[in-house]
C-alpha cells in the first residue's frame, strides 16, 4: 500500500551530503540517531506550543535522523545488529514524545473531548509497530510504511499545531489509521511467513535482530 514512507529512499538522498561527511569524519550512526530523538523532542514541544513552523522543521529533521543512522552505517560499513536496537528504541522514544506534544496541545487549546481522544490514538499508534517488530522476531521482514504510519503521524502533528481546531478529527484519523497499517502488516506478515521458505518462530532464535544498522 502506498505511503509516505516511499520517499524515504528520496529523503536520504537529499541528505547524501551528510552522509559523505560523516562518512570522512567517521561520525558514528548512533549520532545521527540521538540527533533525530533530540529533533524529535523539541518538536514535540513545538506542537505543544502550537508552533507549527518549527515544528514541520523539527519533524522533518527527527525524520531525517532517522534515516542518516542506517545510511551512515552502512556507507561506513559498520553496521550491527544492536544499531538495529538503537535505531527502534529511538524511533519510538521519538514518536512517543511527538505524541505527548499533541496530548499537551488538545489540553492547552483543543475542542473538548480531544486530550482522551489523544490518548487513545497514542496508544493505538504503537500497534503497527508492535506487528512489525513481531513479525521480525518470527523471521519476516520488518514491515514499514502506512497507510498511516510515523511519517504520517509527523505530518498529521503539523497540521494539528497549525489548526488545534481539528484535533478531535486528526486524532480519529490516527486511530483509524493505525488499525489499519497494523492490519495490513498483519497480513503482509501472515502471507511471507506461509511463503515457501518463510521464517517461523521456531526457526529464528529468540532476541535475534532480523537486519542490522
């Protein structure tokens, strides 16, 4: 299903110049990882405060973070299995704090009903995650991409700090949406693990990381 996420591979190229810096000055992959949680952080309270501006920058920037710690490790050749670590729990650290920020800005200036309806979407927006980093410990490949997954939400966190307004429909649309990528993901999952050839839970080690970083 198309999402945001295919531009990923366009993102990082436009990053290319980062990349061969680091690359010269052999700056580590788990920089880039921090810089992305760090982005992540203070546009989350860009979002809080209804700065919509900084936030689009924050969150581009957390997003770019989050692309340059795989691109890095692997022009440097240095990539590990617990970089894939990293790279989850910074992701989710990030995400996490994103949606806090839009917590705070339904209780600062959202439509009633809306601080609950956040927090039922923060919880709900792990599920795809959740199905993904499953279906990674059972062999399958760790599924990305929406239709409604971390790039949307980033982008759906902008909107929300331009127009709190329509935070009660935004978080709806998280909610909804998370169902679904989940779904689909369950289904890709259920499909490649069926596949001749597919991995089973009995096949990959438990605590096994499925790519490295």
């Amino acid at each position: 299903m198309r999402s945001l996420y295919g531009l990923k591979h366009w993102y990082t190229r436009r990053l290319g110049f980062l990349v061969q810096a680091s690359v010269r000055r052999g700056i580590s992959p788990d920089l880039w990882t921090v810089v992305g949680v760090a982005a992540g952080a203070l546009g989350a309270g860009a979002v809080a405060l209804g700065w919509w501006p900084a936030a689009f920058v924050l969150l581009a920037a957390r997003l770019g973070g989050a692309n340059l710690d795989g691109a890095v490790a692997r022009a440097r050749g240095v990539s590990r299995p617990f970089g894939f670590v990293l790279n989850e729990l910074g992701d989710r650290l990030s995400d996490l704090l994103m949606m806090a920020g839009l917590v705070c800005l339904a209780w600062r200036s959202g439509p009633a009903g809306s601080p609950v309806l956040l927090l039922v979407a923060t919880v709900a927006a792990t599920l795809p995650t959740f199905v993904s980093l499953s279906a990674a410990g059972a062999g399958a490949p760790r599924l990305n991409g929406g239709p409604v997954g971390k790039t949307e939400r980033c982008l759906l966190a902008v909107l929300a700090a331009a127009q709190p307004a329509w935070l009660l429909v935004i978080g709806w649309v998280i909610i909804v949406g998370s169902l679904l990528t989940a779904t689909v993901r369950l289904l890709r999952t259920r499909a490649a693990l069926a596949a001749p050839g597919g991995a089973s839970p009995q096949a990959t080690p438990a605590g096994t990381a499925p790519a490295a970083r």
